[in-house]
C-alpha cells in the first residue's frame, strides 16, 4: 500500500514535469504540487486510454517489455491536464512593471 503511494507520487511527479515541458507556451505558472496531481491524473487516465484503445485486458502489462506508448499516452494527457490547470489557477508570471525606452 505504502510502496503504491510512493511509486504514484514519483510517476506523477516525473510524467507531471515531462508534460509540463512538453506542454505548448510557458507553463511554469503551476505550483509543482499542482504539477504531480497532473502527473498522477495523467497516469491513470493515459493508461486507462491506451488499454481502452489498444484492447489490453490488463492496463498495466500490455506488453512483455517496457511499454513506451503507454508512457507516451500518459505524457500528453498530463501535458493537456497541465494546460488546463494553468489556464484555472490563472497564476501569471507577470510581475507588473513595464520598462519603456
């Protein structure tokens, strides 16, 4: 149970930081635990889509190796998760001050 947790929350924070660099236009703006709550979204529902899809019948073991696509289907589903929680949080890297010449 514990080791669960822990594996989700390092998946997360590594497929979080992977879609947030992956992610269209700066997308710094979210904190990083907004990030892994991303990360780990994108895990479960990215794998979710890839066995849906692909007709796994177990969502973890589509493959006998490592399965690449399923990763792949993670990160951008957690890069889309990642530009609507920007969008949300509506935080900007703006700091207010304009210098003119």
């Amino acid at each position: 149970m514990i080791g669960t947790i822990i594996a989700s929350l390092v998946g997360g924070l590594i497929i979080g930081l992977l879609g947030k660099f992956i992610a269209p236009g700066d997308r710094d703006n979210i904190p990083l635990w907004l990030t892994i709550v991303c990360g780990i979204a994108g895990m479960f529902i990215g794998s979710y889509l890839y066995a849906a899809l692909y007709d796994c019948s177990d969502m973890n073991n589509c493959t006998n190796g490592v399965d690449w696509w399923r990763h792949v289907w993670q990160i951008v589903v957690a890069a889309i998760l990642v530009v609507i929680a920007s969008g949300l949080t509506g935080r900007s890297t703006h700091t207010g001050h304009s210098r003119r010449a």
